[in-house]
C-alpha cells in the first residue's frame, strides 16, 4: 500500500468528516492539470494537513493530489488498482499484503510486546547457570525428559516414525506438545538443544497470545488503544505470566495459543451472514478455527474441557440470533464447517499416530453434532417466532438428554468422560487445584487481585456491562469474548489452574476498562464499545491508527498504567520466585550428580527421593530419569515423619540411593523420634527422649546454610561386643562432610549376656564406651561385621 494510501487513511479515521471535501479536492484535481488553495472548499487548517500528509504536493505555484488512484481507493475502502484493466475475469485470490499499521501502530505494539518479554525474561539468570538450563518448578523435567529420549532416538527431522512411536504417558496426555518441542529440538542440533527450547518455548508462546489478544480486541471494540492496554494487561497477569516465563516449559503455555487462536476465529465469524459465505476472508478463518481446535484437542488430554467454551457460545448466541429474527443455521454454517476438519484432524491424529484416547479424539465430532442440534432447534424457534427463552430451555433440556443418550449409547466412552472431568475439576491436592476464590472471605476479595492483578478490579464491572450489551444488543464479536471469560471464570472457580485460560480474555476486559477510566479523568478520548461504532460515512470500517497525545496526557497515562499493573507485576515476580529452582536445590542436584558418576552408580542406584515437587529435576541432574514423582509423593513425607529408619530402609535401599532433607516451616517442633528431626537435625545421631539414630543413612553433603542435606542409603556396618549386662554404650565418632562436620553417636544397650550390636554409616575409628574399633570403607558398603576387642 502506497504511503498516500496510509496518510488518507489516517486523515479520514481521524476527521471522517473530510470525505466530502475530500472527494471535491479530487473531482477538482480530474479537471484541472493544477489548481490553487482559493479553489478548494478547505478552510487553512484541514488544507495544510494535506500538504503535511503528502496528500496534496506543490507544483510550482499551483497544488495536485499526490496520488489520486490512493485517495480515491481510501474513500472508496478499496485496494488500490495494480492496473487499468477493471475487466471482471472471475474470483481473485485474498490480497497477501501487509496490514495497514502506521508507524505511531507499530511502534506502540512493539513496546507492548517488548514489556511481554520483560516480564518473562529477566530471570535469565536463575534459569541458564553455566552449562545447566534450570527449568523452574517440577513438570518441566517431564517434558524435558521425553523430548530428549525422542531426539536421542530420531535419525533426523523428517524421522516422522517418530510420532508414531510415542510412549504411551505422552501419547495419551500431550502428543502435538511434546512432537512439536521434538521437532524443534532436532531442528536447533538434536538432544543437547532441548533445554534451550524448552527454556525459550513459553516465551514465544507468551508473544503469540499476546498477538491474538491485540488483534481480538482491536477487532471486537475498533481501538487500537485497548488492543495495546490489553498486551500490557496480559503482561503481567500473575498466573499467565509466570507460566508462560521463561523455563516454565509444561503444557500450560502450549495450550494457550490453540484457545487464543479459537476465540479469534469465532470473532471473525462473529457477523457472518449469507454475502460473507461467499468470500475467501470468511473461509480463511474457518480454517484457522478448525486448526486451532483440533491443535487444542491434540495438545493435552484435557482439551475437550477448553473447547466446551465454544459450545456454550454457540447456544448463548443462538438465543441472540432468535431475538434479532436472525438465521442460526446460517450463522453457524462457519463455525460447522469449522469443526468438521478439526473433526478429521483430530481422528486423522488418533488412527496415524495412536495419538489420544477416543474421549479425546471425538470431542470435536459430538461438539459438531451439539452446536448443529443448537443450529436447528435456534432456527425452528425462530421460524414459529416463539421467545428466545424457550431456546434457552430447549438447550438445557437438549444438553441433559445428550448426556443421557451417552451414557446409554456408549456407556463406557461416558464413564470415561466423567472420571477425566471429575478428576480434572474436583481433584484435590496441589495449590493449582484450589479455588481462586479459596481461603474464606479474604480468598473471594484477595484470591483474584493475587491470581490476576488490579486487572480484575477494572475487568469485573466490564465484565457485566459488556455482557449485558453484548446479548441484549447484539454485539456477537462481544459474545465471543464475555462467554469465553465467563467459562473459564467458572472453571477458574473449581480449580485456578484456569485462570491462565481466562488470562486473555480478562486482559480485553481490563483494556477497554482502562481506557473507560482514561477518559473519565479527561486524559483521553472515550473508546468505542464495538468495531462498527468506527464506520465511516461511506459504510466501510477501518481502525483508527494512534495519535501521540500531548507530554502531560502521556505522563498521566503512564501514571495511571503504573498503578492499575503494579499488583499484578508484584505478584508476577513472586510466582516467578516460587516456581525457580533454588541456589540450594541445584547445587544439591549436581554435587549429588558429581558423587554418584565418581562411584559409577547407575539408576536407580541414584535415585534421589525428595520432596515431590522438586522430585524431577533433582532426579534429572542426577540419572536424567525424570519421568514421574508419584514414588516420592506416597514415600518421601512418610519417610519423614517415621520413627523406625531401620524398618524405612528394608523398604527403600531397592529402590532409592539418596534421600534429601530440607528446611520445612512446621506449626511446631518436630518431634525428635522423626527422620526428619534424627536426620535433619541431628545427621542420623540418637537424640532426647529415647529417640534412636540410624545405621543405614551416611550423611554425605550440607548445602552451606544447611537448609539441604543428603543423605545415602548404606547397608552399614555391624559392630559387634560384648559389656556388663544391660550396659548402654554410647557409639560416637567425628565426621567431616561436603558443607559440614559434626559428631555422630549412638546409643547401643548391651543385653542380658552382655552382648551388643549395632550398625554405623561411616568408615573410620569410632568409640564404643572406653574402646575403638575401626571400620573400613567396605565394611560400610557391604554390610560387613566388625568385633570390639
């Protein structure tokens, strides 16, 4: 587009009452081969933004319009000519240009994206330290130890047996996630480039939604002003942020993208009516909508649950399509089409690769048939001009029966069906599947601000009004929008691992608030509540570029910016400190990962039990076997609050090599006959009250605050003696370990004939009453026998 083009589309965006004279400039341009200011119908001001613009150019004495073709293609709304011949030879192919952004546009979505990245990547340095890519949080390890086993295996990017070949965890939880980060892995040289893709990943992923969001909420409202606001809001949404930060590689931030890009779709469909059906536009995005749910469905085994929101957007807008005498069927025809090729996609993806469960697979197929079972009932409603509340019961009526008929139909793909949702919304364990609003009455006011920030204060009143005029005016790229973040609002409220779902429509939300606020304070313009507020006299619409307004308007509204995203760049940091991996934690990992490979132990003679969620990326440091936590979730708490180590040790040597304690912020001291107090506290020594040491536990390094320790499982050896009948004997040697020194001490009593017995974790010259006796290395390690003389 020529740059007179973008200057007259500026001018008439900005004062659209200047099409008129605009169009007589032109007229009068046609007729004369030059022509003075006198002649034109412009006052001095509107004629010299012209010549500002390049619009008008002086010749000599005289003026012409620069670009008359342009101008005339501006006020028209047509794309510009490429050459004389109007002739008609059938369909064109979509333009490929550019989008018409101004400089100021660029600019101010540049800077918006640049605050996105911010807010992911200062913490580099807790996540590349050295040679090691520390993934924050524990699932990470997961994907990482899946997309490297994959990489190791491929001959090359196009190994694509490789998709056929997943392992089933993988293939029936996140298949596209983990073969795309394969894909990529190999692409960027193979296994060792993992965790810099993983690492990089969520960021991009934060970049793509922030995007979409800009562009749904230009599309939906006509302001480029929320569009912008909106990616500064989506920044620093606390729990979309730090899951999409970098090195937070779970299937979280690969889901996103698929939803971002299905509500877009369903924006662009929005006013679809029976001329659209006919243009290439309308198709493009049926495509893109089709991609993006059978994306969702193949990215985790829980995207059935995402894209219900569609479903329940298609019955609310039916009943505005019966309000406005308006064609469902028709409307809907799109959104159909649509999800018959995710419908292929999907069932393409579960027979060629095994990819999925049919649960999973088919969820796009029985949403098809529920959003064409809406589409009918909707348009007899309509045509027996019966109220749109009769829709809305048939739909809950029609909703219960489909559930009915599952059950009865195929009972046990509805058995399925209703364990995963029970799990995924009612299961209780980690802080992820608590309610937003959880912790009392301090939860339903605090829980949101710390989830989302100050954009849910700015969010929830738009919330009611943009849906109330969106149904009862029949605003449907709204709908769109506020059914969508009502969804997962809901959701949000089971479990508020959701609100990352709810994040971008949220950021829309509290975009347009903003900008509602801005103008109540007199600093800007008001904002337009729907794109076609932006139409111009001719009927075409078109998105005002930005203006620059003036310093004191700026400072004001960086001000005002500032507050309403402090709370939630606050919260954004702390999540981003919860989820990293500590000093202490990696430096535990790798000295551990140092002394294993010294003694040639393999897994799982090094497997490393330790609280669940760090339990993988300590195990990936150190044997790379990083699948699972569920062994340290059911041992590891057990482990510590036990006070019979010997019993604990038959359990675990098989399995376990090394067991790390931490520092834990418990209501009261620990009692002193735990593990967790006998190791953390005492290195495995006997303590107060009777409570025991243990034999079988060698403590082998300190964390220098001494908030990690760790300890290996030793079969120990046995010192043997004999004393005075029920004599205790204390058992007691100096150790210096990595990180600390301490004395060890047992107490062994001697029995009725005087003999004693007791097992020690450490090689070296040990006290027993007033004797020595020494042990060696291999006696510690094979469990040997040893005699007091």
């Amino acid at each position: 587009m020529s740059s007179v083009r973008e200057a007259t589309d500026d001018l008439l965006a900005e004062k659209p009452d200047l099409e008129s004279d605009l169009r007589e400039v032109l007229a009068i341009d046609e007729r004369a081969d030059g022509w003075t200011f006198d002649e034109v119908p412009l006052d001095s001001g509107s004629f010299g933004e012209l010549v500002s613009r390049d619009i008008v150019a002086k010749d000599g004495g005289e003026y012409e319009v620069a670009d008359p073709s342009a101008v005339r293609a501006s006020l028209d709304g047509e794309a510009e000519a490429t050459t004389d011949d109007d002739s008609d030879s059938g369909p064109t192919l979509p333009s490929l240009s550019l989008p018409d952004v101004s400089r100021t546009d660029a600019g101010g979505l540049g800077a918006a994206l640049a605050f996105v990245v911010v807010m992911r990547t200062y913490i580099f340095p807790s996540v590349f330290r050295g040679e090691y890519v520390v993934l924050p949080s524990n699932d990470p390890y997961y994907y990482r130890y899946w997309v490297e086993q994959l990489a190791v295996n491929a001959t090359g990017v196009f190994d694509l047996s490789v998709l056929s070949g997943l392992p089933g965890p993988v293939a029936k939880g996140e298949p596209l996630m983990v073969a795309t980060l394969w894909w990529l892995t190999n692409l960027f040289g193979g296994a060792d480039a993992a965790g810099w893709v993983l690492a990089w990943y969520p960021v991009v992923s934060a970049l793509v939604v922030s995007l979409l969001v800009y562009v749904m909420a230009v599309r939906v409202t006509g302001d480029r002003r929320v569009g912008l606001t909106s990616v500064v809001f989506l920044a620093v949404v606390p729990a979309f942020a730090f899951r999409t930060g970098l090195g937070f590689a779970d299937h979280h931030a690969f889901d996103y993208p698929w939803l971002a890009l299905t509500a877009l779709s369903l924006v662009a469909l929005a006013d679809v009516d029976r001329e659209d059906l006919r243009t290439t536009r309308t198709w493009f995005a049926v495509g893109a909508l089709g991609l993006a749910v059978a994306g969702q469905v193949m990215a985790w085994n829980a995207g059935p649950l995402l894209i219900g929101a569609l479903g329940v957007y298609v019955a609310v807008r039916a009943a505005t399509d019966v309000r406005a005498d308006r064609s469902s069927l028709v409307s809907n025809v799109p959104i159909l089409a649509g999800l018959a090729l995710a419908s292929v996609l999907a069932h393409l993806a579960h027979t060629g690769f095994g990819w999925h469960t049919d649960v999973v697979t088919y969820s796009p197929a029985l949403l098809l048939f529920g959003v064409l079972g809406v589409s009918l009932v909707s348009e007899a409603v309509r045509r027996v001009e019966m109220p749109a509340f009769v829709l809305g019961g048939a739909e809950v009526a029609g909703a219960l029966v489909g559930i009915v008929t599952l059950q009865t139909v195929l009972p046990s793909y509805g058995a399925r069906l209703n364990q995963r949702l029970g799990t995924l919304l009612f299961n209780s364990g980690p802080a992820e599947t608590k309610s937003l609003f959880a912790g009392g009455p301090s939860g339903v006011v605090l829980g949101p601000i710390f989830g989302t920030g100050f954009a849910w204060l700015l969010a929830l009143p738009m919330f009611v009004l943009a849906s109330w005029r969106a149904y009862h005016r029949d605003h449907r790229a709204w709908l769109v929008v506020c059914t969508y973040g009502w969804y997962f609002l809901v959701l949000a409220t089971f479990q508020r691992r959701f609100v990352g779902e709810l994040a971008p429509f949220l950021a829309v939300l509290a975009g347009y608030g903003f900008v509602v606020v801005s103008a109540k304070l007199d600093i800007t313009a008001p904002p337009t509540f729907d794109r076609e507020e932006t139409s111009r006299p001719s009927g075409k619409s078109r998105v005002p570029s930005l203006t620059m307004p003036d310093k004191g308007a700026i400072t004001a509204l960086v001000i005002l910016l500032l507050f309403v995203s402090s709370a939630g760049a606050v919260q954004t940091a702390v999540r981003h400190e919860q989820v990293k991996i500590a000093n202490d934690k990696f430096e535990t990992a790798t000295w551990i990962d140092a002394y294993a490979e010294d003694r040639g132990m393999e897994y799982p003679q090094n497997y490393v039990l330790s609280k669940w969620g760090r339990n993988r990326m300590y195990n990936y440091f150190v044997s790379g076997e990083s699948k699972g936590y569920r062994f340290a979730e059911k041992h590891y708490e057990k482990f510590l609050r036990s006070p019979k180590p010997a019993e604990d040790y038959r359990q675990l040597h098989s399995k376990v090599g090394f067991v790390v304690t931490k520092n834990l912020d418990l209501p009261r001291k620990a009692p002193p006959k735990t593990n967790y107090a006998r190791f953390h506290k005492r290195f495995g020594s006997a303590g107060p009250n009777g409570a025991s040491g243990a034999g079988h536990y060698r403590a082998v390094y300190a964390s220098p605050d001494g908030s990690a320790k760790v300890f290996e499982l030793v079969p120990g050896a046995n010192i043997t003696g004999t004393a005075s009948a029920n004599q205790t004997l204390t058992v007691s040697k100096s150790v210096e370990i990595e990180g600390a020194s301490f004395d060890y001490r047992r107490a062994v009593e001697a029995g009725p004939n005087g003999n004693f017995s007791v097992t020690v974790p450490y090689p070296g010259t040990y006290s027993v009453g007033s004797r020595t006796v020494n042990v060696t290395e291999s006696q510690v390690e094979n469990g040997g026998n040893v005699t007091v003389g």
